[in-house]
C-alpha cells in the first residue's frame, strides 16, 4: 500500500470536492477492508451546507458546460481518462482495499471504468428529422436534463461511477456523485482528478451518512437521480423525486436465472455458468443467482459444476470476501435457512460455510440441489456466492419459472440449436439476455430492466438518452400556410395537419 498511501496523503486531508475545490467537515467515518476487517482512512461526512453549494455549483456551471461543442467535451473526457489511467496501479490498490476484489479482478475494473470513459466520449444523440416539406420543418431536438445525481453501491465503485459520470459529460448534463459509505475512496478520487481538467462545479463527489441520499434526492436544484442499488432504497428514491418530479434512472436488485439446454457441451456450459455465477463471490448485479438445467444433462453438469467451484481458493476472484458486514449476515441466512429446510447441497453446506475464525468476511460457495420453486434460496437475491441448480424438461415450462418473479435485470440462455435460443431469450421477461456466455456486458449494448428491477437505461448510445429530455421545434417556412393563417382551421378538425 505504499504507493497509494502516498498517493492518497494529501487528498485525505482535502475530503469532498465541491466546485472543484476540497471541503473538510466536522465529523468523519471510514470503510472497512473486508478481506481483514480493518479501517481505512476517514473522509469527512458531506453536512447539508455542501450539498447546496454543489448544487448551485452545478446549477451555475450547467449553461456553460452543456454550450461547449460535442467536440470539446470530448477532449476533456479523454483527458480525464488519460488521468485515470497514469494513475491506475494506485488506484487499483485502493480499490483492492475498499472492495477486497483480489488484485486482477480490481485492476481489471479500473481499466473497465477508464474505458467507459473514453467510449461515452465518441457518443452523442443527434437531432431528429421527422419531416421537411415545402411549408414545414419538424424537428426533434436532444437537450440535456441540467444537474444529475449519481447514487452508486459498493460492489462496484469505481465503474458504477464513470457509469454515472460518463454520460452526464457527454450529454452537457453536470453531475453530483454520492458513493456508498461502504466504499467511497476510488470515486472521491475521481472527484480530485476531474477537479483538475475540467471546469468548476461539472463533476462533484460528496461522501457521508445516511442524511446525504435524502438531502440530494429532495433537493429541488437537481433535475435527475441516477441510481444504482437495491429495489427497496429505488423506491425510496423513486417516491422522493416524486415532490419535484425529478428524472430517474433506477438499476436495481435482479435475480437473474441461467437455462441450459441439453444441447451444449456439457463442460464448457458448466464452466461458463460457474463465472456468470462466483465471479466476485456473486456479488455482481448480474450475476447468475438462479441455474436451470434440462433434466436430461443435470447429473453430469452438476458433477462439472461442482469441480469447477471446488478448485476456487479463498480470497481469489471467485471467492472473494462478502464487501461488509451487513451483506455477510443476510448471506448467512440464506445459507442458515437452506440448512434448516432440509435441502441438499451438491458443495457446501453444514456450518462450515462462514470462516469466523479468520478476519474478513469469507463465505465458501455453495451449491443446492432441486430445492423448491418458493424456496427463499429461489425466490431472493443472495448477493453472495450460493446458488441453487433446478431441472426441468420442457421450454414454455423453464420460461415461465425463469418469469415467475417481481423482477427482471437480465438472464442466461446456454444453447446451441440458434433458433430456439433466439425464441427462448425472446420469451424471457428482462433488460438484457446473453446467449451462451454471461458477464459478457459490451459496452455498446444498453443496459435496462423490466419489472422491479428498474427505469431507464444506461451505456451504449441509446443510453445517453436518459441523460436527456426532448425539445421539438415545427417551423413554418410560409406563415401564411401554417394552421393558424385560417381561421376556421380547428372548427373544421384542423388541429392535425
């Protein structure tokens, strides 16, 4: 930790970055490393007072940010990219602390976050033509929305917010970031070096208490909350905005399931489900929390599975520690409940799952078999690395159990026979379906959600369209041919030309 030790010392000192200058504060907390249970180092808590100044901040920046040409604002994002990235080791080792990903697995979001940047940076939403004739011009204009919010979780800090970030800048939006209490390093770092190229009160990063979300999600000066994190706290947000009637952006809880078909190969399907499903101890939004598997494969597949996830070694990628504490207990009933309830378990179980006697927060993977379609281990987002593997026979019925839930982030199609993989990921009720490998999220591809699992979108082009709201302009090239020149025009049902 030396070099980010280093790196870090004088930005501890400095705190939040309001109107690209730092703020201390009377009180501060700090994150734990869950890989050891220790503290890392404190920040201030963000009081009422900064978060009206950033906004005003915001607000006062907004016209002259969103006036730039598309061109400049696209300079200044790969700039803040190339910044990132000179500092990419420090602040893989911060990252590496404040989530306990293993080394790679954090190097690797870091460099995923400096992409995001540079390809919002090519992006843009052009005006829209619908109609040019001889007496009019219909034309739909994209204006950004003014001050976004940012409210992003800990599972993934330093992306989720470049995914915040990213397209405010690239729409003209400006933008104020709150991270989870939980992991609020890498984002307050990127508060600092945006501070450093881009304008004053475009980018502001404000870490704190349980005080901050409300005061930033009542706030009348802040026109959208983007908001990435569970379906109870969106809801919250959702209602909140509601007074102002703020623009939201809501990516919240899913429970996404994995259909395999008989057809694979039977290996590689196992190997590819065990990622989609253990990578970061499943601590990943859409990770796989639910594994069907045609009845006619499941014992082999199975046995696949189970030494796939039986070669994982504690504190590697695929089981990496839980993030905090709060998240460790609610998987430990789950694993508690599953035992209680009699079900079978392919790996794990028994009361050996937790290693309370080791700091940080390890739990080992599990497997259950065939528990019940109402089980809790079915039916809930664990957030950690357990799962259950469920048979079935034929397709209407393994859709319509993948279906039967409040919510609907993404889904898995494991399948080699093309047709029916494009019919059975066409039936599934979600924001995105990957065929044949999972995990796999192009950054071109926008991301959204069904059901409970969310509003809005984000990345690829269309993604920026959130960040905006549309104008449309009818010009009349002769006013004499325009509705109004007759006056009998509405009386004859003339409103509609």
């Amino acid at each position: 930790m030396a070099t980010s030790t280093i790196f870090f010392d004088r930005f501890y000192n400095a705190g939040q970055i309001v109107d690209n200058a730092p703020r201390v504060g009377d009180t501060t907390y700090h994150g734990i490393d869950p890989s050891t249970g220790t503290p890392l180092w404190d920040v201030p808590v963000a009081r009422e007072n900064d978060v009206d100044d950033a906004v005003a901040a915001a607000n006062g920046a907004f016209k002259k940010w969103s006036s730039l040409p598309q061109q400049e604002r696209s300079r200044l994002m790969k700039d803040l990219a190339a910044c990132l990235e000179k500092h990419k080791d420090a602040l893989t080792d911060v990252l590496h602390k404040e989530s306990g990903k293993p080394r790679p697995f954090a190097e690797s979001e870091i460099m995923m976050g400096i992409n995001t940047m540079r390809r919002h940076a090519e992006w843009s939403v052009p005006d829209q033509l619908l109609k040019d004739t001889e007496d009019v011009k219909i034309v739909v204009q994209h204006v950004p929305i003014g001050v976004v919010a940012g409210i992003t979780p800990w599972n993934y800090p330093f992306q989720l917010a470049i995914l915040k970030i990213a397209p405010a800048l690239a729409t003209g939006c400006t933008i104020i970031l709150k991270p989870s209490p939980f992991t609020p390093y890498t984002a307050l770092k990127i508060g600092e070096m945006a501070a450093g190229i881009l304008p004053p009160g475009v980018v502001q990063v404000l870490g704190g208490d349980d005080n901050l979300g409300p005061w930033i999600t009542s706030h009348p000066g802040i026109a959208k909350i983007s908001f990435t994190g569970s379906t109870a706290t969106g809801k919250k947000i959702m209602a909140a905005a509601a007074e102002t009637l703020k623009r939201v952006n809501l990516e919240l809880g899913g429970n996404d399931a994995a259909v395999v078909t008989e057809d694979v190969d039977v290996l590689e399907a196992a190997q590819l489900v065990a990622t989609a499903t253990f990578a970061h101890s499943g601590q990943i939004c859409m990770a796989t929390k639910r594994i069907y598997v045609h009845e006619s494969i499941y014992d082999e597949f199975l046995a696949h599975l189970v030494s796939v996830v039986k070669s994982y070694r504690l504190a590697e990628g695929f089981c990496s520690p839980i993030q905090n504490k709060m998240q460790y207990e609610k998987v430990k009933s789950i694993y508690n409940d599953c035992e209680e309830q009699g079900y079978t378990f392919a790996l794990g179980g028994g009361k050996t799952f937790s290693h309370e006697d080791r700091p940080g927060y390890f739990i080992s993977p599990a497997i259950v078999t065939n528990p019940p379609e109402k089980s809790r281990i079915v039916q809930e987002e664990p957030f950690g690395p357990i799962v259950p593997v469920l048979t079935w026979r034929e397709d209407e019925d393994v859709v319509k159990r993948v279906n039967d839930t409040h919510t609907g982030l993404g889904a898995t199609v494991y399948c080699r026979d093309e047709k029916r993989a494009w019919k059975i990921s066409g039936s599934i009720e979600a924001g995105s379906v990957w065929v044949n490998g999972g995990l796999k999220l192009d950054p071109v591809a926008l991301f959204g959600a069904h059901k409970q699992s969310g509003i809005g979108g984000e990345l690829g082009p269309l993604g920026l369209k959130y960040y905006m709201n549309t104008r449309t302009v009818t010009y009349w090239k002769t006013s004499s041919k325009g509705p109004q020149a007759n006056s009998d025009n509405t009386s004859k049902g003339g409103l509609f030309t």
